[in-house]
C-alpha cells in the first residue's frame, strides 16, 4: 500500500539524516580542534570567518523574509541571541587554541549542568531528580578528566585556556534559555532562516565588541593589543588565502612564544570545518524536524567516544594525535552514564506530565 510505502522511505530518510548528524557533528567537533590549531594566531579572525559565512547564505535563504520580520521587539531577542552565541564563539575559539581535543569533548558536556543552573534561577523550571544526578555525573566527570589530566595532552592543556573554553558553556547555556522562551506570545509564523540570518548577524557585531578579551595580560603569549587586532583581518586573510606567513613571528613555537600558524595547509582545515558545521547545522534542523529532540540527544552521546577515538587517530589528526590514558577513558564512561541518567529523568519527567 501507498501508506506502507511512504512511512518506509520516510523511516529511511530520517536514518540517513541521523547518520549524517552523527558524521558532521564528530567532523565539527574535530576540524574545530584541527582549524584553532592550523591557524592559532587568527583566533579572532576564525570566529569572525565562520560567522561571516552564515550571513549571506541565510540571506538567500530568507529573502524578503528579513526586512518583513524587522519589528524592534523580533531585532531585540534576535539580538540577545546573536550576544549569547556571539560571545560563546568567541571563548570558545580563543580558549580550544590550547585545550586538547579530548579535553574539548568532556568539557563541552558541562554545557547541560550550566543549562539546568539557569533555568532553575531564570525560569524557576523543575526537572526530575534523575536529571540533577545525571547533571552531578556529568560535572564529576569532566573535573575527573582535569584533576587527571596528563601524558601527550598534557601539553596541549593549559588551565587558563581551558577556563576560557569552559566559560564558552555559560553564554551557550543562556542562549538556550532565552530561546526556551524568546518568542512567547509571538503570533505569527517565523522563517527558521530569518531566525537563522538576524542571529548570525548580531553574532557578527558582537564579536566585534568582544575584541578587548584579546588583550589581557592573562593571555599570555596569545595576547594581541587593541591597536594589532585590525592586523588580524590582513594577517589572517594573508595566511588562509595567500598561504603567506606572518613576517612579524620571526620565532614562534618555543616555550614563551606565540604558537606557529601552518598557513601552507590552514585551507584544508578551515574550509573542512565550515563544510562540517553547516552540514551540522542543517541535520540538525532536519533531525529534530522528521525525529525528535531525543533523537539529536542519542547523537550527541555517541559523538562523545567517535570524537575521541579522532582526536587519537594518526589518521586523521597527523602529528596532533593524542592517545587517551585510562584516566581519559574513565571520565568518558563517567560522562556518558551522567548524560544517560539525565535523559532517563528526562523521560520520567514527560511521563509524569512535566517538562523535559
């Protein structure tokens, strides 16, 4: 029968679009590590490229749709939007320069205790008592990870760049509460690309705003005056595109000094990772679209241990390569039994009539 008929390709297509989340978000989280690495002097540029690239796609996409949703009350929670994303990106970039890919991983699982933390203060949301064991799994986990931290990561991991990228989860996770609640009350039917083009916009400007973060003294060898930041765009445009080194670093890569950019091979990395975070981001979408939020959550556990077992293969990481420890491994099960304890609370709460 017809029905039959549908229903089966339809059960295919949303298999297809999970595997294909499942490949892009481990590519993402990967060629993130590969790109900060590829051109670390250029953190400010890399978050602003891949920013960039979203405007003019999402404008096509949008079309008339922009100006026709361009209410003050619509600019201001697209902007706080573009304010939240905008400055995650941007410790997010700056703080993976020197947070080992593993390491990145783990971390970026703190994300779900910091949400749990700003709903409960923000929107006074109740969440099932499972989840706050499984958010309380998560954060042991991950300072499991730091407390025992060592062997060939433990040079790609310095404590104030992995602060920094820690601190990326706190913008991120008040970006998902303002989006919880955004467009309450709003009657009317929202392009999912005018959405998309007004924040990547905002998130445009922010991190032009978020320009003073580069100079502080905490930094380090990483640390770039106000006044060199405009050098960046030329130096970070000369070294993607051109596959010119900078002639200011005349000595680079020893202990004190800035990290060496790979501008000869930097393309291969940067663009790769702008393919895989748009292919992430439309799966996404797709997923949650034919599937359900659940469905995306199942894919992200499992990217945990395939990103992993990336970040240590020879094969796809070149000389960057770092193999886990059994430390690494325990924190990963850790980790992965605090998100399967928080989704089961999840499931328990909707049961009961709650909110997820």
């Amino acid at each position: 029968p017809p029905s039959e008929a549908a229903s089966w390709v339809a059960r295919w297509r949303l298999a297809v679009y999970t595997a294909l989340l499942l490949a892009s978000s481990v590519g993402n989280q990967v060629y993130f590590k590969r790109m900060t690495s590829a051109m670390p002097n250029y953190g400010w540029y890399l978050t602003q490229l891949s920013t960039f690239v979203y405007v003019p796609f999402f404008a096509a996409m949008a079309g008339t749709g922009i100006v026709q949703h361009a209410e003050k009350g619509l600019l201001k929670r697209f902007s706080m939007m573009g304010f939240f994303d905008g400055l995650s990106g941007t410790l997010m970039v700056l703080g993976g320069i020197q947070t080992s890919g593993t390491m990145q991983v783990l971390i970026s699982q703190a994300v779900i205790p910091v949400t749990i933390f700003f709903s409960v203060i923000l929107l006074r949301k109740k969440y099932h008592v499972l989840q706050y064991s499984g958010a309380g799994v998560i954060v042991l986990g991950i300072v499991l990870a730091k407390a025992t931290s060592g062997g060939g990561a433990a040079g790609a991991n310095s404590p104030v760049f992995n602060t920094i990228f820690f601190m990326a989860m706190v913008p991120s996770a008040l970006s998902s509460v303002f989006k919880e609640v955004a467009f309450t009350g709003f009657d009317g039917d929202l392009d999912v690309n005018v959405l998309q083009f007004w924040v990547a916009f905002f998130q445009f400007l922010t991190n032009f705003a978020a320009m003073p973060i580069y100079s502080l003294s905490l930094l380090g060898s990483q640390q770039v005056p106000l006044k060199n930041m405009a050098g960046l765009a030329l130096g970070g445009t000369r070294c993607l595109f051109f596959l010119e080194e900078s002639e200011a670093l005349d000595t680079c890569g020893l202990p004190g000094e800035k990290p060496c950019d790979q501008c000869s091979t930097a393309y291969l990395s940067v663009f790769t990772y702008l393919l895989f975070n748009m292919m992430y981001n439309i799966f996404t979408i797709l997923v949650i679209k034919h599937g359900s939020a659940a469905l995306s959550f199942l894919v992200a556990t499992l990217r945990m241990p395939l990103a992993s077992l990336a970040f240590a293969s020879p094969l796809i990481m070149g000389d960057e390569a770092v193999q886990p420890g059994v430390s690494d491994f325990i924190s990963l099960v850790v980790i992965i039994l605090g998100l399967c304890v928080y989704r089961f609370g999840g499931q328990r709460l909707e049961r009961q009539g709650g909110d997820p």
